[in-house]
C-alpha cells in the first residue's frame, strides 16, 4: 500500500508539473503597430504559446505602456520586472559599449551581414548583457545621409545642421564639416519645418515611420551606420523553466528572429518607395566610395575606439577587430 501511495503522489507531482503555466511579460520601446512588434516579437509570442499547448503565454507591453520606456529595457530584463526585452544597445549610452561597436561608420554593408556577424560574435558580446539570455542581436540596414537642399555626395553636408544619432556619427559630420545637433527622432519633422536642422542621419525604416520624406527631399543613399537592436530574456526565469520549454524557446527563436536581415530590407523599401512616390531624389553610393569614406573616417573611428568606447582602448580594439573579422566571414 505504501509504494502505492508513493507512486501514486508522484505521478501527480509528474501531472502537475507538465500542466504548469507560465504568464510571461514581454516589454518593447516600440509601438504596438511597429513591424518589430506585429512581424517579429507577437508572432514569436504566439509560435511558443502554440509549441508549448498553452502552457507558455507572453504579454506584449509596447512604448507608451508602463514598461515600454527606451532607456529602461535592459534593466527591467535582469532584474526580472519583464522576463522578455526589445531594446537598442545605444540607449541608454554606454551600457552596451561592444555592441555598438558595430554602428561605427561604414562597418556593415547591409543588415543581413550585420545581423550575421552579431549573432557570430553572440558569445563574445554577451559580457554586454549580464543576467540575461540573449535571444538574437540583429542591426538595422545602414543609414542615409537625408536633406531638405540638393546634394551630391556625404561632402555637400559641410556647412549644414544635420541631427546625429551617435557620438561616431558626430565626429563624422564635425570631419565633413558639418553642425551635429542631437535630438530624438520624434522632433525631427517639426525641427526641419522649423529651419533648427537640414537634415538627418537615419536608416530609411524610421524615415518612412517618421514621414521624414515629406520634409527632407534629397536622400544619399550611403550606407553608413546601422542601428544594433536585442532581444534578452531574463536568465533566472529562462533557467527555472522545463527543458522541454526551454528547447522551444531557443527553436522558435532561431526560426523566427532569422527573418530580420529580410525584415529590416523590405520595411526599408517601403520607405524607399514612399520617397519616391513623392518626387524625392534618391543619390546612390557605390562600394568603392563608401570604401573610400571608411579609410577617410579610419582616424575618427580610431579616437572613438580609444577614448570614447566605454572600455579600454585594447579591449575596443579588439573587439571592433573581431566585429570586422566576423563581418567579412558573412559577406
């Protein structure tokens, strides 16, 4: 009787935790109608749900919502207030300093070879992201030098007041000869009309989300930065989980988050096409030229590496070596 009543109790324990569930948050910097939110992180959401009968659910909490602030999604991940993060390793600066290593000018070519070579360098950057599990790292297509006046080439912008995301893209314009002004991309399109800037370094994804192409008529399609983005989950949570939920997670991952280098160019095509329809001029950049500005940035590149990296000058060095190595392995 007693061995039966010890099976019997395990058994149960074994039902119970099969039919465990798991509500799970999933906090993003964008809105809940971003394509990174609707293409990317819902479906992924719903595929696990699916995968796991229902055991696992997540709850989106985009920008706008209590847990949708940019400077805030690294740090709600560790800590555990979401179990499941979309941020941009730029924000807030310096919490990220391997990571956007890669945005230095002219590093990547498009976004499937950047997102490749991030996700070849996953294990040396996951110093970047303690207490976390790191999902996939991708980057954006890289972006374009945008203006309201005609221009011809990345030099045209000497003498121009153009908004600058990064501090490498800052030290780019100061070296053509242009005024950087920092400011975040929601007060680009008044900051134009208003005459405060003449243009905008930007990919062409948030110009079409902006409408920047209804203010900034010149577009010189140079390939200069990407922007990097994450996706982390909470590490004690993803440990406490079954192996069986844990298998699915990092499957459906891989399938679904593999789609980004295809994402990131065809949202950039529809911005594209939208300047197009209206009259804009698209100046294109060979690969030699951008080759050319690489080797002419190469000092401005240097100086960011050993004094405004956010780690020693070696360590910088070195990592934006390997960044470079592993983008030339994808190319």
């Amino acid at each position: 009787m007693k061995t039966f009543i010890t099976a019997s109790v395990l058994a149960l324990a074994a039902s119970a935790t099969t039919a465990q569930e798991f509500d799970m948050k999933m906090s993003s910097m964008f809105p809940s109608t971003h394509f990174i939110n609707t293409l990317a992180m819902q479906p992924w959401a719903d595929e696990i749900e699916k995968r796991t009968e229902g055991r696992v659910k997540f709850t989106l909490f985009p920008a706008g919502s209590a847990l949708g602030d940019a400077t805030k999604q690294f740090d709600q991940a560790r800590a555990g207030v979401v179990d499941v993060s979309v941020g941009i390793p730029a924000i807030p600066r310096g919490r990220h300093p391997k990571s956007v290593l890669v945005e230095l000018p002219f590093t990547v070519p498009d976004s499937e070879v950047g997102t490749c070579a991030m996700m070849a360098m996953k294990d040396d950057l996951a110093s970047d992201y303690p207490d976390t599990k790191v999902l996939y790292l991708t980057v954006t297509e890289p972006s374009g030098a945008h203006t309201r006046e005609k221009v011809a080439s990345l030099d045209d912008l000497a003498g121009m007041r153009i908004r600058t995301p990064t501090p490498a893209i800052t030290a780019m314009l100061e070296e053509i000869g242009a005024t950087p002004v920092g400011m975040p991309p929601t007060e680009i399109y008044e900051s134009v009309e208003r005459g405060v800037v003449d243009g905008n370094i930007m990919p062409w994804g948030p110009v079409g989300a902006f409408k920047l192409h209804e203010v900034l008529g010149y577009h010189i399609d140079a390939g200069i930065n990407p922007v990097a983005m994450y996706i982390v989950m909470n590490q004690r949570k993803f440990d406490s989980l079954p192996e069986d939920v844990q298998q699915v997670i990092d499957e459906v991952s891989d399938e679904v988050f593999s789609n980004w280098g295809r994402w990131w160019a065809e949202t950039d095509q529809e911005a594209i096409d939208a300047a197009k329809e209206a009259g804009n001029e698209i100046i294109p950049v060979s690969d030699e030229e951008r080759e050319t500005w690489r080797e002419r940035l190469t000092p401005v590149i240097d100086n960011y590496l050993a004094n405004e990296s956010d780690m020693s000058e070696d360590e910088a060095k070195a990592t934006y070596a390997a960044i470079r190595e592993a983008v030339a392995g994808c190319e």
